[in-house]
C-alpha cells in the first residue's frame, strides 16, 4: 500500500503562478496551502484546484510559516513545494515510487531547473541546484530561519531524486531584485541579532568575490549573456547583505526591518 503524500506550500499574491503549480501535484492526496495575506486571487484559484486552504497573516518569516503549513497535512509524507515551482513526470515517478516503500529515516534531495531572463540556467551554480524537500512528516520539520530556511534533519541519510522542479526563478529582473533586496534586508537583521559585525572592506571582498564566484569558479560565462547578468545580480545582493548589516551596526538604520 503506497504511503499518503501531501503537497505543502505557503503562499501571497501568488495568482500568476498558482495554478500551473497545482496542475503538477493534483495526483498527490492533498495539497495544502497557508495563504500569508493574499489580496488577489491566491486563495480562490487554490480552492477551485480542490486545494484545502488556510490563512495565517502574522508573518514571522519563511521557516516558521513552513511549519505552520505543514501542521495541517495528514499524509505520512510531505512534499514541499513554492507557488512557482513545477513538478516533471519524471520527478513525479520518482516520488510516487518512495511513496511505495517503507518510511524510514530518509530524506530527498530534489534538482532544481531555474528560469532567469528567458533561460534555464545549467550553470552559475543554479544548477543542479538541490533542496530538501520530500520527507516522513512526523520525523522533520523547517527551521525557524526568516530567510534561507531549510529542513531541519541533521545527520539523516539523504536521497537524491530522478527528474527536476522547473522553478520560475526570475521572469522580471525588477520583481525578483525587489525581492532579493527584502531578502538582503531581514538577513541583516538577523546578523546583527546574532552579533554578528561586519566593515567596508569586507563589504566589498564579498561582493567582489560573489561576482567572480558565479561567473567563474562556477561557470557562469558558460551561461551566456544571462551568465553575465547573474553574476552581477548576486554581487548586488551580496552588497546589499553586508552594506545593510555595516549601516545597522554603525546606527544607520533601524534595528527592526
């Protein structure tokens, strides 16, 4: 008898990419999805698609909504999963053949395919691009983290899938670097919580070494003119961490985002 699966995600103003990810998962035994204070039509769009939906606006960071979400599944194990993200019928054989085993202690590992300007990227270290995300429900939970959360299974053996998310990464350079910038932000914060410092020479040896990284050591020139961009890309979001961590430390901001 194969095991229940639920398909977890949390979700805001997510209409445009809401329902092409549902199409992916609607042979799974549920989807949830935490709705985190949609004003468009994220919430109707995922009941039409027979998604059971929830909505928790208090938003205390990505970790902590994940947990939230996955605390009204059922299944015996959960697949996490993003609004613009897409299941592959390869990836859904894969899936559906672990669901045919034994549980165990096992967590999967999952290759992300990611779209940025036009063009799925093979390299520029945003392929294969793992994540955790198919796991007992009862045995794992996310950390608490506000961004950059992971599930917390540490020291569990790990599988890695056949087949691939396709992932939406970036269809709007203004919209994912608005994006990147509140990622850049509250991880400064959270950095500064924890002490950490930083100063402007490390400011810029981050971000220099972030450009040269994806370009070279990681192959982005082989990614064409999106290799270039990229590169610069996360040498802006690297800056952006650390120039806001010097100004939080130095008074020059405020400590709450």
């Amino acid at each position: 008898m194969a095991y229940r699966l639920s398909v977890v995600m949390i979700a805001r103003n997510a209409a445009d990419t809401l329902e092409e990810c549902l199409k992916s998962v609607d042979w799974a035994d549920e989807v949830i999805l935490l709705d985190s204070g949609s004003t468009d039509s994220t919430m109707a769009i995922a009941a039409a698609h027979g998604a059971v939906v929830h909505s928790s606006p208090d938003w205390q960071g990505f970790g902590i909504q994940r947990q939230r979400a996955q605390g009204y599944a059922t299944g015996d194990y959960v697949l996490m999963i993003d609004t613009d993200e897409r299941v592959t019928p390869e990836l859904k054989s894969a899936i559906q053949s672990v669901l045919n085993n034994p549980p165990d202690e096992t967590v999967y590992v999952i290759n992300r395919r990611n779209l940025f300007l036009g063009r799925f990227m093979r390299h520029s270290g945003w392929y294969p691009d793992r994540v955790t995300r198919l796991y007992a429900r009862e045995k794992y939970q996310y950390n608490g983290n506000q961004v950059h959360e992971s599930l917390d299974a540490p020291g569990a053996p790990q599988t890695r899938l056949q087949g691939d998310f396709i992932h939406l990464t970036c269809r709007d350079l203004g919209a994912f670097q608005a994006k990147q910038l509140q990622y850049a932000t509250t991880w400064a914060h959270e950095r500064h919580q924890q002490g950490k410092q930083t100063s402007v020479i490390s400011i810029f040896t981050h971000t220099i070494g972030a450009f040269v990284k994806t370009l070279l050591l990681r192959g982005g020139v082989l990614d064409g003119k999106q290799g270039w961009i990229l590169a610069v890309v996360n040498a802006q979001y690297t800056f952006n961490k650390y120039a806001e961590l010097w100004a939080i430390n130095h008074g020059y901001t405020e400590k709450q985002p």
